[in-house]
C-alpha cells in the first residue's frame, strides 16, 4: 500500500493528499450521520463563514514557509476592523477606508519583518511585541463595539452571488479565493516564491547562492500584515462592526490551519492547497459539532488538538521513511 | 553584576523609579495586622505564579524548546483542583491530584518532543489547543467558586508576615538552583541545549533530560495554577492563564536566555518575569489608561529585546561595540555577552 502511493505520487504531495482525503471523509461521515449535511451549501458557507480565516492563513503560509511565524495576524485583523469601522464613522469614503486599512497592516507587517531581518529579533518575540502593539492600538481606540452602517459594506455583508441552483455565496469568499490564486501564483511560479521555498530550506544557502533573502523575509511578513488586515475587512463584512476583541487567539487558528495543510513548521516545505484544506477542516469541525447540536463548543478546541497531533504525528511517520 | 542581567535591571530600575515619582510612597513596606504591606509586596504577589511559570519555561527553552501549553496546563490544574475541592476531597489530595496532572501532561509534551522527535513549537501547541478545551471540558464551562479556608491559603495567604504565594515561588526557585546549579542538571541541559545530537553522542541521555525538563514546566504550571484559582477561590477553564505562556516566554528573553538554547540565566528570568508584572502595576499606579496597557507593554517589550540584540546595537551605536562587527554566523553555543 505505502509502496504503492510512494510509486503513484511524489511524496511530497502526500500530506496534501491525506488532508484531503480526511475532509472528504470527515463530509461523507457527516453526510451519512446527519439530516441536510450532504449539499454543496453546506461546504459553501464554511466557505462564506471562514473567507476571513483562509486569507490570514495565506499569509501565514508564506511566513510559515520561511521558517518564520507571525503571532499578530489576530491582532491585526481586529485592528483592520476596528480601524475601518472608526473611518467610516467618521464619514470617510469606503475605498479610501479600503485603501488605508490595507496600507496599515502591510505596514506595520513591514515593521515587524525590518525587526526580524535588521535586528536579529526572533519572529516569535517580535510578532509577539506586533500582537501586543495592534491589540493595545484597537484598546487605545476605543473599548467598545462599534457598529459599521456604512452601505458599501453593508452591501458587502448581504448580498449574495447566486451559482446556479440554490446555491450562493458572499462577496468575501470572491475575495478570499482571488487572494488563494494569487498566492498560489506568487509561491509556485514566481521567482519570489522559490526564494521564500529556499530561505525556509536553508536561510544561510539561500544567502549564499545569492538570492535575496532580506527581501524575501521583509516581503513575507508585509504580505501576512497584508493578508491580515484584508482578512480584518472581510471580517468588518461579515460581522459589521469594529471591535478590539475580535479575532482573539485567530493566529492559532491559522497556525492549525496551515499545519493540518501539511506544512512544516521548519519552513520550506508546503503548499497553499494545503493551507485552504487545513481552513476547510477546522470550519467543518465547527459545521459538524453545530449539527450536531449536544456538543459544548470547547469539544471543537479538543478536536482541534487531537486532530493537530494526528497530523503532525503523521508528518512525522512521512518525513521519519524519507531518511 | 553579571552584564547578561544589566539591562533588565536598569529597566526594572527605571520602572520602579518612574513609579517613585507619582507616587511618592511607592517603595515603602509597612506591617499592618502582622503582614507586610505595599506596592513592592503586591508585585512579588501578583508576580509568583509569572516567576513560576518562567522558571520551568527557562529550562525549557535553555534546551532548545518551548513550551507553548503551560497557560493551558495552568487552567487544567486549577480546574482540577476546584472540581476535586467542590466534590469534598480535601485540599491536599485536590493540590496533589492537580500538580499530578500536569505534570503527567509535561511528560506527554517531553515524549512528543524528545522520543517521537516532533518540533517543541508545534508539539506544545497541541496540547495549548486542546488544553483549553479540556479545562473547559473539567468546568463544565462554568466558574467553579471554592469556599475552602486552608484552600485560600496557597494564593492569598501569609506565612511568617509574608504572602504565601511569595515563599512558595522562593522555594521553587531555590530548588530549582540547587538542581541546575548545585547538581549536574543545568551542565546537562546546557549540553543538550547547545547541541542534542553531540550531547546524545557524548553519552548524555538527551531524552531523558528532554521530557524531564518539560514535565518541571508543567509541574511549575501546575502549581502556579493552583496558587492563581486559590487567590480567587474559583476555577475558570476559559480565562485562567490565558497568554500566561506568552509573557513567560517574554520574562525568559528579557532575562537574557536566547530561545536558540544553550546558557540560561534563572536570575535573568526572575528579574523578567518582575519587569513584567511591575509594567502591568506601573501602568495602574501611574494612571496610564488601562486601555493602552497592551500598547505601553509593546513599547517596552520591543525597547528591551532591541537593546538586547546584538544587531541593534551594533548599528545604532557602532562605536560602542567591538571594532570588527560580529559575523551574521550564530554560534548556538555562544555565550550571551
């Protein structure tokens, strides 16, 4: 069997494969045990209620990917929403709203990466200092909920892009799968994604054979503050309101998601379908325990784990044979 | 002094001195009803389960690693405990049963990273995830309130006029600097930290000292778990702990241990762990609104590690350094300036 699928596929796809494999059939069990779960709009509104969570993780992956790990993408995606939501009180137009709340999380991803790569700060510590900047930025604002009535996001929130059938999705899940093929793109065509691929595999080779690695790891964590204020609107969108205490503890989630997709925390090894897998997971779990409706909410965090050191233990079997 | 300990001592310094100048009577201890009061006692107070966690967190890290689920573990041993009371067994057994427990979810950590090999970051982030879950799971997703008298005594205590949870981080502390320092152990963590294969080769038992090493972490967790749900007589699964890991891991780089591993200071640790909780005081005693706490805790976060980092200072005060700039080339078993 092992021998078989080594011959078949190249290994290196083979955690994609199971991931997929464990969504189809963690949807069949569910299909199969409850009323309603078998329909392609149930797998589209994990969609709709997870677009925010599928373009953090992109970013994340591209850190990931490096060898790096970003801690504030939680932070910054309520600081987007908390940000758009007091612009657009403030009478400002949407687009500009737009514009400005993307510009800051890039920014400030920026910021974090000058520290990273300039000062030789360790990604952990100073993605920690970025979380707690952004979470004491959204305090320093205001403490409350605000709400977002503004008509261009309201829009956003309710209107519903019909595929034919029954079936629809929101605007945002547009938005996250343009960000998914972008990305995807970007990491497997561009010259910029082999250069992140080679930093994550061996920062000090990469170095030495000449690529840009300074730009590369500034480039990765602008692009997850990118992706993480741009989750914030999607965000903004889907809950229309700003409020610091949204989005708390989102960066696990991401982590997770990018894991469960196969990725190895070491960098260098991953793909985005992975990722969008792992997303997908994590937002069936959630579709199931809310069917089945007698499970407390924190069985998901207990899932969530169990389901994270399955995965890494297997990783682990993989990549143990390749020695 | 030691120059690995001088900048979080001038930071702490600066702190309490900032802290001096609005409020005038800031350092002064006096005793009221046969215990020391002030500001100075209720930082150590509030700071001891911090101090603790940071302890176990140093050797943690001094191996290489890092031990994501310790605010888990933290919520997990004080739900436990609180259950354990809540349902008539006596505090002792409950304390016992509690620290048991996580201390058997150390060693679960410390064999997923030592025997099946798994990455520290990602082996502790599962049981970080689930932990939560579970403590919930323990209360029910409830707050589970304890009106046990000798109970209260481990978080809100005293003994010989000082809070008990102060002797309790003391004695911890102690022991673990008798052990690291006294006996082989911190030679031997230093070993693997600087480079596992090589000290597996020379003939230390790598593993052993791993898993060893992650079960006094969650064993500290466990304690300070206890010591946080008895200072407020009640268990809550969802909030306990929550980000205790985070401002550990800080105590531990401000207190000069590099997360690469290798050397650890536990000084270093204590004086981070204190800079920390006297930032949450200052932020209240000097009137900064509470909301901008995280904000301020930022600044001074980044201030630190950046005075800290070698890179920095070479760049912002060239001459200060020594004449040839040190090589990009990290050697893990460098010893921290």
């Amino acid at each position: 069997m092992t021998a078989l699928t080594g011959a078949v596929v190249p290994r290196k796809y083979l955690p994609v494969l199971v991931t997929a494999g464990l969504f189809l059939a963690m949807f069949i069990a569910g299909g199969t045990r409850y009323e309603g779960f078998f329909s392609a709009q149930v797998v589209l509104n994990v969609f709709i209620d997870n677009a925010f969570l599928l373009v953090v993780a992109v970013g994340m992956t591209f850190v990931i990917l490096t060898g790096g790990i970003d801690l504030s993408v939680g932070s910054m995606v309520a600081l987007a929403t908390m940000v758009a939501a007091v612009l657009l009180n403030a009478g400002w137009p949407p687009v500009a709203v737009i514009v400005v709340v993307l510009l800051i999380g890039a920014g400030l991803g920026l910021g974090m990466g000058c520290m990273i790569h300039f000062f030789e700060i360790q990604p952990f510590i100073a993605t920690l200092a970025g979380m707690f900047l952004a979470r004491g930025l959204c305090y320093t604002i205001g403490t409350d909920s605000i709400p977002i009535t503004d008509p261009t996001f309201t829009a956003a929130a309710q209107t519903q892009v019909p595929l034919g059938g029954e079936l629809w999705i929101s605007p945002s899940v547009l938005i996250a799968v343009a960000v998914v093929g972008i990305a995807a793109y970007v990491l497997h065509q561009t010259r910029f994604g082999r250069t992140v691929y080679a930093t994550g595999g061996n920062e000090q080779s990469a170095r030495l054979m000449g690529l840009p690695v300074a730009r590369t790891k500034l480039g990765v964590y602008t692009i997850s503050g990118f992706c993480s204020a741009l989750g914030g609107l999607l965000l903004a969108f889907y809950m229309l309101s700003g409020y610091g205490l949204h989005a708390v503890g989102l960066e696990l989630d991401a982590i997770a998601a990018v894991v469960i997709g196969g990725t190895l925390l070491t960098g260098g090894s991953g793909f985005l379908i992975g990722t969008v897998l792992g997303v997908l997971i994590l937002g069936l779990i959630q579709t199931v325990i809310s069917f089945q409706g007698t499970l407390s909410s924190w069985w998901t965090k207990i899932f969530v784990g169990l389901l994270l050191g399955a995965f890494i233990l297997l990783q682990r079997v993989i990549s143990g044979r390749k020695k | 002094m030691n120059r690995r300990l001088l900048w979080p001592a001038v930071v702490l310094a600066l702190l309490l001195l900032l802290n001096l100048f609005f409020t005038p009577g800031f350092l002064s201890i006096e005793v009221k009803d046969g215990h020391f009061y002030g500001s100075l006692i209720d930082i150590l107070r509030f700071g001891a389960p911090l101090v603790l966690v940071s302890l176990g967190m140093t050797l943690v890290i001094a191996t290489g690693g890092i031990d994501l689920s310790v605010g888990s573990v933290v919520a997990i041993s004080g739900a436990l405990a609180c259950l354990a009371i809540s349902e008539g067994t006596g505090v002792f057994a409950a304390v016992a049963l509690a620290v048991a427990v996580a201390l058997v979810l150390g060693a679960f950590n410390g064999f997923l990273v030592a025997v099946v090999g798994i990455q520290p970051i990602v082996a502790t982030l599962i049981l970080m995830v689930a932990g939560r879950g579970l403590a919930q799971l323990i209360t029910d997703g409830q707050i589970i309130t304890v009106t046990d008298a000798s109970f209260k005594v481990i978080g809100g205590g005293y003994l010989f006029m000082l809070p008990f949870g102060i002797l309790l981080a003391l004695v911890v502390l102690a022991a673990t600097v008798f052990l690291t320092r006294r006996l082989a152990l911190g030679l031997l963590i230093e070993s693997v930290g600087g480079n596992a294969e090589a000290s597996r080769l020379a003939g230390l038992r790598s593993r052993g000292i791993l898993i060893t090493v992650y079960a006094f972490a969650a064993l500290c967790a466990g304690i300070a778990g206890v010591m946080v749900a008895s200072n407020v007589s009640s268990a809550d699964g969802n909030n306990a702990g929550l980000w205790i890991e985070l401002d550990a891991i800080l105590a531990v780089v401000i207190g000069g241990t590099l997360l690469t591993g290798g050397r650890f200071s536990l000084g270093g640790t204590v004086l981070g762990a204190l800079v920390i909780q006297t930032l949450t005081t200052t932020i209240y005693s000097i009137g900064v609104p509470p909301e901008t706490t995280l904000l301020f805790k930022a600044l001074v976060v980044a201030a630190v590690c950046l005075l800290q980092s070698a890179a920095f200072r070479s760049k912002v005060f060239p001459q200060r350094e020594r004449p040839a700039a040190r090589p990009a080339a990290k050697d893990t078993t460098e010893v921290a300036r």
